[in-house]
C-alpha cells in the first residue's frame, strides 16, 4: 500500500473541547434547573444558571484532574445518572478526555436494571443527579464494583453517607490538564439499548464516530447545526448521546438550552421564548405535548411568542403526519423527522425536506415530511429481503433495513450472541422493516416483530397507529397482532381518547381508515379504549407489555 | 487500550461516488467545451455538454476497468494534464476507486518542468487534453515511464501517434466494477506545489483527507455547500484537488459547472446566469476580471442579469478589500475569501462573515471580509515567533503560521530535506506570517519570504499591495524588498496602470496610502510602471521574478 503523506491526525473529542473553547468562547450554555419547590403545587421551580463555552473549559480540566486523581483511566467507565444540564456537558467532555468511558445510564429504568447495567459496564464511579441520591445505598450494595460516588447539584437535607459533592470533587483541582495520547478508534462513551425485549446491550462509542457524526450534523444533508443556532436537546442526555448535540453544538459553537426536569410544554414554550431557541429535539410525546400548549394558548387569545423557533427535530419514534400537518398549518413550525437507535450514535437518516418545499402541494409536502429520510453523509442502507437478497430502492417493495458506516455499531459489549444476530457482513441489521425511495428516501414501516402476519400478508402497526393519532377524539393509539385461527394474526386498536365520552364507533374508525387508503383487509378487526398506553423509558410504546396484556384477547 | 464496538469503516472515495449515483441521480454535471473555432477571431467557440450524476456513474465504472486492464493497480501514479470537465472528474473518482493514485499535473508549467514532475512521481498513464496533444512527442522522451498516452476530446486532425483517444479507452468496457479493498490511509491523489521558490514537491493526498476534506466542506463553518448549490469552480482542478468541489459536491448532490477554456469574464457570465450558479470559485485575478465585466456592463445600460449568484470564493491569493467593497457595493454579490495549499488538501481558513453581518457598519464589515478567515472544524492552527514560542491568539503580533489537522501533509513524497524544513512536532510550517484574532480569525500578513526587513522592522508586502490596487488608477500592484545601504530592505512598488496615461505621482501615492492608515516608514521609497506582472501557474504574483528583475534597482 502507498501510504499518503497526511498527518497521522487522531479524531478526538479533546479537540472539539478546544475548538469550542478557542473559537466560540462567548457562546452560551443554558441549564435550567430546580431552585426550590413551589409550596402550594409542590411543583419544582425553574431558576438559569448560565455559562460559556469559555467559562465551562476550566471546569471540564478541573473535572479532568479529579478523575485522574480518583485512580480513572484509560478505558475505565464511569456511569452518569444524570439530567441535561451543564453538568452533564462537563462529564461529556472530561470523561472521554482523560481517555476513559461515560456510560450514560438511562436513568428511567428500574433500580434493578440500573444495577445490572452497572455492574455489566463495570463502572467504577457513578455521577448521579441530586433527584436520585436516595437510590445510593441501594446501588452500593447491587454494584459493588462503584467505589465513588459523586452527587451533581445541591443536597439541601445532607449528602448520602460515603458520597461527595461535584463541586467538591473538582473545586481544588488545576485548571489545566495535559490530555493523554488517543487513539481515535478507542472507546468514549457507552449507552445500553432501552431494550423492548431481553436485557439491555451495551454499545461503546469511539472518539472517531462522535467526531464524524457530529461532523456530519454540521451538514444541512443531516441537522445543518450552526453557529447561529440556539438549540434546545430535549431528549435526554442518556439517550444516545443526546442525539450527538452536546459534541456537535461545541464543534460549530452553537448555544445550547438544557432543560433538566423541566420538559414540560409550558417551560419548553417559555424559555424557548426567553433564550431565542431555533430547534427543539426529542420524541413524539414531548410535541404530542407542545402542540396541546401552543393550540390552548391561541384560542385563549394569548398564543405563545416564539419568533426565533423554526424546527422541530423529532426522533425515536415514527413521526404521525398529524403532528407534521398541525404544526406546519397552525403555528408555522417546521418537524423534522429524524432516524436512529442507541447502536448508530444515533443519526442515520434525516428528513431534509425545507420549508419552503412542495409550497403548491401541501398534501404532498406534509406525506413526504413524515419519511425518516435519506442517509447521512458516510452512512449506507440496504434492503434485503427474507433470502438476504438486495431490494431495489424504489421499487416499492418493503424489507429488513440494513446499515453501515463509521458510526454504526459493529458489536455489542460482551454479548457474542446479540452481535451474531445482528451482523451480517459488515452490515448490521436494525431489526427494522423499511422502504426506501428510487431518491434514497427511507421509511421505517415497523419493527420486524411488530408486524401483523395475516394470512401470509404483512400489515404495519405502525401505519395504522399513525393514521388513528389523526382522528380527532383519538390522542393516543398503538396497534399489535392478536391471534387469530383463520389468519394466523389481525389487527388490534388499542386507543386513548381525548374524552372519554366522545368514543368513536368501530365503523366510525373503519370509515375513517379507508378515506386514507387503508385497504380493507388491513383494518382492525377491534379496539380497545384504555386509559394509558405503557410506554418505555425513551417515550415509545412498550408493544410487549400491550401483547402481554391481549394474549388472550379474542376477537369476535 | 479498550476499543469501541463501532464497525471499521473506511473513509474512501468510492463511498462518495456510490453516495452521488444513489442519493442525486438526476443532479447535473455541466461541462462547457470548446466544439469550434470562430473564424473570424480565431477564439474557440463554446458548447454545452450535459450529463447527471446517474448517467457518469458507469462510464467512472468503464474507466475503473480499462484503468485496471492498462495493468494499473494499488498505488500506481496516473496523471492528468486536463481542463475541468467532466472527463477529469471521472478520472478524478475512477483512478482512485482502482486504489490507484490520481496525479494532477499543472498543465501551465513549462513542459521541462512538467517533464521533471511526471518523472519524480513515476507516472505509468497519461490523461491529456486534446489541446496538449502536441506535447506527447517531447513528454514521451523525456517522462520515459509513461507508457500510455489517453488524449482527452476529439483530435479532428488525427491522434498522435501511439496515442489512445479516451472513449476507445473507455468504450468498450463493462459498466460494473468491484472496487479493491482500500485503507483510508492509502493515496487517492497527488498535486504538485506551484514553486515560487525551487523545485516543485510533491503531496499525496489520501482517500480519509479527501472524504473528511468534503464532508467538513459541507458545514457553513467552512463552505456550506449542499444539494441545492450551483457551484461553478473556476479554480483549475490541477490546483489542489480544484479546492476539494469535485468531491463536495458529489458528496452533497450539488450542481458543478466546468468551464474548461472558457474562463474570460464574459463567459463566466453568460454560463452563470445559463445555469443558474449560486456560488463562483477562483483566484482574485478571474474576479477582477468579472468585476471589470459587470461594470462595464452596468454602465453601458445592459447589465448582466445573475440572480442566483450570491457568493464568490477567493483563494490563492490575499482578497484585495476593494474587490469586496466594489461586488457588494456595486453588484450585490458577498466575497468570501479562503486560504490553504497545496499541502492542506487545500482548505485551513474560510471567512466566515455572512451577508447580513454588521449590517449597520458597512466598513468594519469589508475589513473583516478581507481576513483569512477562522479554521475548518478538524483543522487546528498555531502562531510562532521566531524562538518557536506560542503567541496568544488576539495579541497582535504577528508570527509563523503553523497547522495541523486531519487532510495537512505531514511530509513530502521523496523529498526528506523539505520535510524535515516544514514539520515541527506534529504541526507543517505554511511559511506564512499571519495574525490571528481572540477569535480564531486568522489573516495572512505575507509569505515569510516576501516580508521586507527595514531598520529591524517588518513590512507587509501583502498589506501595501492591497491597498494600492484599491486606488483607481491602478490595476495590479506587486510590492517587493529591494536593498537599502542603511535600512537593510525598502519597498518599491511595481505598478500596471489601468490607463498608462493617468500616472499617479508618488506624492499622490503617498497621500493614498496614509489615508488608508499606513504608517509612513512604510511607505514605498519608489515605484515602477510596468506592463504586466509577472505570475505563477495559478494566478498569484511571481516576486522572484521582480526580485530578479529589480535586483539592482538604486533607490534615490
């Protein structure tokens, strides 16, 4: 091989630190965070605490200093328990930096599960939010292999026994820290799947793929983040790495909005309004959530001011056209579907239809604008069918969605069994059904094992599910298979009504899904009304625990 | 070291092709060549070629094969001495999809310089340009290792002998080809340094310099380049890889206009406003030119009509102020000047002021759009003073430009004595004196070389030429060190008049220069009118020469 003659240049996130600090030193980080609880409805009370990009750096090296001092290195995992805030960013950044593993723990789960992924991930210390200290003692004793414990932000009652202060842990440290070699290909940070099914599997990211994903979020052929951007990370930081915005904000200097436990519609509107946020991010629910608001605030006469706001960016779940259409026609705002999972880092499709697109066919516009979208840059899909043989895009025919590329994962963490059924040369199965347009447009039509077999045919749940979130009596609907002795599985409509004295009949529904091209032996042979759909940690819809709930169901 | 679970993805220039064939099919490739001679004033006659993305990918895939059956494999030297037009950006993407390497040779050099290059790189092929054919003879005799000629267009007087035209290279290949494996490290490409000192030397450039070049081309933080650009790279793709736009733009599905010969000013604005390009890229030289076009035709009433075009890229050379000024002011069209080498792939800096910026201050505006710009995400730079210590970015003073970063040459191709001259401790030495503001905002100052030493102090020969040829009697200004018995060094000016019966005096020059807060022990002691100014290749100043022709000059 004739090597070029290019610097050997490693990929690292010590290096988007220090671009950040250098260029874009005045740019702002956002957290609001709880500064007290409101007697009277014992809700939290939002306070700002607000930093730069300067002023953050030397607490990221004080951060530094003190995880070296505490016997961390390289590849040692350290665990955050953590919400979106500053706090968060500083282990984001210090951890990786001194060249061991933030496991961001997805701190919705179980106790028991949390304490299974830790000792999984053999975490040495664990950085865990003030909200959650009470859960320490129990930690201690199911993850022994945890020796530190660091408590992020204020312990008015007492810290717990054995556990330190974060600004303790990093106030007397220097404030500047010699990085050590990093190799690009070495791992960074770690994230466990949300887990539908089986115990969750670890995924380990490297510097190399945060760098190249947040590289390529700079392109409008993915996020398009800037300079000029306010962004507002609604999803979590556990999840994924905050869909890479922590690291792909710094790259380009964008200001950034944590919200902490204030993910409620009404702070959202409002400090998307005090702090001139341009994008908000995060699952269907939350917007689900945000729409209700905006659409009581303007027929209260009082609509939210919210000049600066222009994208929605939605992931996690598939995107209800309703959603799209709501939005765009009666509060201006554009949704932006995106795709991902915890193993691809997580973007691996972005929905790039603009504004300004489609602006004499708004049907059309709105029908594309629910597409998960086209491949990032560096990032390749495929469609195989149950032979494993190529399917055309364009030819309208639906299959397993297979993917590859710098930051998708090519194993899991210890898990043999997993890795081999999900890689298949050099490619790894998502597990999900897809078609995928002549242009490279992809649309996710379910999970494979949430598709309804009837009668040898396949129906998409998730299809059905969209088209009912858009009658009017319906807020929320999840479709699975039930048994059935003739044709094998049909359809069950499982739906949460608006009112619930305003329930639509079985025809009604019929009618409804026909005017929308539904075919009619696609169509639920029944619905329940039930007062909540289960949903996972992330805000999708916990299907096992709905198929649990059926097994039995017969249909009439 | 614990590694990630990510896939072992290489970054490759295949990866970009197959990308572009897949996701922007449709896109266009528009290639104006010449198809004729007008009779009258011999000037070559223009005619549209027109092809997509689509339609290029299997005639790419036949050069692949007939690349292969010429007996070229890994690591081999193929050279180009072409035009820009879609025949070189098949070359540019096939030679390297072979694992190959695509040597673009300087087709304006003297053809014994060409001669000394194609042998110090061991080409094996030659792709030339039909105008060129001529040449073959005296290259065959003295390039002895090129076996294969492949002349590039129609030859209606007949091939040279032993020559191969292209499309019978090509023609009768198969459309498909399963690329070799190829590390990301490997040489995809090769340029030339122009030379303004020595012999040229020789960068090889890589396939992951090459696709992190491109995807971080596609960030506003460098050129934000997308699908919906027309680009239209004026710049020679013998220079630099064409500043990166071939493969940018098929990363991102954009437009590309070629212009081969057609490079005059009335040209460019006839295909511009043709094919609706939104952003033009070239040396200053072309834009004065343009400049000179559109207000020539501004004044006479019939105005060129450009509505898509918005910004004009400049390298290669320092961004005269009063060119900014002259487009904005006049002609509503933003400058954006860039800076790199040959030896960074090409691009370090990129001026990244908006049209919108400083709205209420259009002269601070035009100082800060002459700057150099702030530094591509992955890039990294450093100020030296002469004891190689750091200087503090925004302190004032001026030093030695050094860069690092992912696609800046870490050596050069057989040449361990001007490697060992420019690499210090992980960083290349650019030769450049430059400032760079608390902001990361860099601007070149001189070539180290043409700095003037007087009484101790140093002269910006950049700055003087800037400000001189923003006088209106003047159309290029080249300021060169001449010896002084008691200063060391002074300047003098070396002028081409606009009218050369409108001779500004020296008092008036002065006067000029003062003004525009010039110190006055820097004031040029004489100038010189002369016809033309001397340049390289690619457009810049050729000072040697001036050196050489007023080495003796007596100051009064």
């Amino acid at each position: 091989m004739l090597e070029s003659t290019m610097m050997d240049y490693q990929l690292t996130i010590p290096s988007i630190l220090e671009r950040a600090r250098r260029l874009y030193p005045a740019q702002e980080i956002v957290s609001v965070l709880p500064v007290g609880v409101d007697p009277a409805t014992k809700a939290p009370i939002p306070g700002v605490h607000r930093t730069t990009y300067g002023k953050t750096y030397p607490r990221v090296m004080q951060l530094c200093n003190a995880l070296a001092g505490a016997g961390v290195s390289s590849g040692d995992r350290v665990a955050t328990m953590a919400l979106n805030s500053y706090r968060h960013y500083e282990l984001y950044f210090a951890v990786p930096s001194v060249g061991a593993v933030c496991h961001m723990v997805n701190i919705r789960l179980p106790v028991e599960q949390i304490c299974y992924i830790l000792t999984h991930a053999e975490d040495r210390i664990l950085f865990i939010e003030n909200v959650f200290a009470a859960q320490i003692p129990h930690i201690r004793q199911h993850a022994p292999k945890i020796k530190t414990f660091v408590v992020l932000g204020p312990c008015p009652g007492g810290l717990p026994e054995g556990a330190i202060d974060y600004e303790t842990f990093i106030g007397a440290q220097p404030t500047t820290f010699t990085y050590p070699y990093i190799d690009e290909r070495q791992a960074s940070g770690m994230c466990y799947t949300s887990g539908t099914t089986g115990n969750p599997k670890g995924v380990l990211y490297s510097h190399r793929a945060i760098t190249l994903h947040s590289l390529a979020s700079l392109s409008t052929e993915l996020l398009g983040v800037n300079s000029r951007e306010c962004i507002m990370p609604i999803v979590p930081m556990f999840h994924v790495n905050g869909w890479g915005y922590p690291y792909t904000c710094a790259m380009t200097g964008a200001k950034q909005v944590y919200m902490s436990v204030f993910t409620d519609a009404k702070n959202i509107a409002r400090f998307v309004a005090e702090e001139g946020v341009t994008v908000c991010a995060g699952v269907p629910t939350i917007f689900l959530g945000l729409l209700d608001e905006l659409d009581r605030a303007k027929s209260a006469g009082t609509p939210h001011q919210l000049p600066t706001l222009g994208t929605l960016l939605i992931g996690g779940s598939a995107t209800p056209r309703s959603l799209v259409a709501a939005f765009s026609d009666r509060h201006n705002l554009h949704v932006k579907p995106a795709w991902g999972m915890t193993e691809t880092t997580p973007l691996g499709t972005v929905n790039t239809v603009q504004p300004g697109d489609f602006a004499d066919d708004r049907e059309h516009k709105y029908d594309r604008m629910t597409f998960s979208g086209r491949p990032s840059p560096l990032v390749e899909l495929r469609l195989e069918d149950d032979d494993r043989n190529e399917i055309e895009w364009g030819s309208g025919q639906s299959g397993r969605l297979l993917i590859r590329g710098p930051w998708i994962t090519g194993s899991y963490y210890h898990n043999p069994e997993a890795t081999a059924a999900t890689q298949h040369d050099g490619w790894f199965d998502t597990g999900d059904i897809a078609t995928i347009d002549a242009d490279g447009t992809m649309m996710i039509q379910d999970r494979a094992k949430d598709l309804i077999k009837s009668g040898g045919e396949w129906i998409s749940s998730v299809d059905l599910e969209n088209e009912l979130m858009g009658h009017p009596a319906i807020r929320e609907a999840a479709v699975i298979a039930v048994a059935h002795p003739k044709w094998d599985e049909r359809p069950l409509g499982v739906i949460v009504l608006r009112d619930t004295n305003q329930s639509p009949s079985k025809a009604d529904l019929d009618h409804y899904l026909l005017e929308r091209a539904v075919a009619k032996w696609q169509l639920p042979d029944a619905y329940e009304f039930v007062d909540e759909i289960p949903k996972t940690t992330v805000g999708k819809f916990l299907k096992r625990a709905l198929r649990e709930k059926f097994k039995d169901y017969k249909l009439a």
